[in-house]
C-alpha cells in the first residue's frame, strides 16, 4: 500500500479508538488519538527509504547511498549514547537499538511483524500509556493493509512465511485502483465519525441544558 493509504485508514482507526474508548466527547484526548495511530500506521516503513514517514523526517536528505538509512542509525547511536549519558529508561535504550537495527534491514521484515508490533506497544505502554492502544491499533492497521497485497507480510518473521488475504482472493496492488479507493473510503468513513463526535457532544450539551426536555404532566395540568 502507499503512504497516503496507510495514513487514512490509520486516521480512521484512531477515530474508531477515540469513540470506543469514550475519549471522543473531549477534543484534545481525540485529536491526539487520531494523530497517534496516523503515525503509528507509517511507522512500520520506516525501513524504507523512500517512505512517507522518512521523507518527512528525512525531506532534505536524499535517498542516494542510502544516507537516509545511515542517518537513522546515526540517530540511533546518539539515543544510545544519551541513554548511557544520562541514565535514561531501558525504553530509551531500546529505541536506539530499534533504530540502528531496522535502518538496514530489508523491507517489510521485522517492522511487518509481531516482533515488531510487540516492541512498538511495549515503547508506548512505558512512555504514553493512555495512548499505547491508539498507536497499536494504528500499527496493526499498517500490517493488516499490507497483508491485503500480493506479497503479503512475514507477520511471524524470522520465521520466512509471508501471510496475506491472497488465498481469500485479495490483491490489492500497491498504487494501485483498489489501493486508492481503499484510502478513499477510510478517509470518509473518519470523517462520518468526526462529525458523529460533534453532533453527539452538541446534543448531549443540548439535553444537559434542558433545551430537549419535554414538560411533566403535572406542569400541563397547571396550564
């Protein structure tokens, strides 16, 4: 799946996660949520040069000699060196191994699977818990729309068996028509939600302040 794929239908998780999580009737809780798992669901390409995740974090370095990679790892290395310096939580240490680790590695390897997965809610339960179930959901919905391709994903790597919806007649092609419309729709359905937010916080507002209340029969009968 492309970038901008991934990014609406993570929005559109975080959405899902904000109403069922009852965060959806506070603005800075929900919008949170959603910027959470929208970037939680570009996460898993960024071993990846020429992904959308990298080309924000990496937008003036090119993607020649793969200096993207080196500079992740760099990135990494400096974590580390931090975390040494000043004693910083295992999470921290974690990340900067995580970092220099997955800036080589190939493609859709050990970022598309449970491994990964795994790694990503345990960073987040330590540093955000109140958002590790957001930046899951968001990280799921990466994998389970690349599993939707071809290709599939090595969801139990490093076990080399790559899994997908192609036995149930799903190939949905990276860039392709279907991946377009997929985006597409999960932009909309986010947007449905977002209005099915405002419109249930107004009318609770609206009831709390009476303006729905019909009158007692004991108030008819004094009229």
């Amino acid at each position: 799946m492309t970038g901008k794929t991934h990014l609406a239908v993570g929005i559109a998780t975080g959405t899902i996660v904000a109403g069922v999580t009852g965060v959806s009737d506070e603005l800075i809780p929900t919008v949170t949520t959603i910027a959470v798992a929208g970037f939680a669901s570009l996460l898993p390409d960024i071993d990846e040069d020429g992904s959308m995740l990298n080309k924000w974090l990496f937008r003036f370095v090119p993607k020649t000699y793969q200096l993207r990679s080196i500079l992740l790892a760099l990135m990494g290395a400096v974590v580390l060196f931090l975390s040494y310096l000043y004693k910083w939580p295992a999470w921290a240490w974690a990340c900067g191994i995580w970092a220099m680790v997955v800036a080589f590695v190939p493609h859709r390897t050990i970022t598309h699977s449970v491994v990964g997965t795994a790694f990503w809610a345990w960073v987040m339960q330590q540093v955000w818990p109140e958002y590790a179930l957001a930046a899951v959901a968001g990280y799921g919905s990466h994998l389970l729309t690349d599993a939707m391709t071809p290709k599939g994903i090595p969801l139990f790597w490093p076990w080399k068996l790559n899994v997908g919806f192609k036995a149930l007649g799903i190939r949905v092609k990276t860039g392709g028509v279907l991946d377009k419309v997929l985006g597409i729709i999960a932009l909309w359905c986010a947007c449905l939600l977002m209005v099915w937010f405002v419109f249930s916080f107004f009318y609770e507002e609206a009831v709390a302040a009476g303006l729905f209340s019909l009158p007692q029969p004991s108030e008819l009968r004094c009229r």
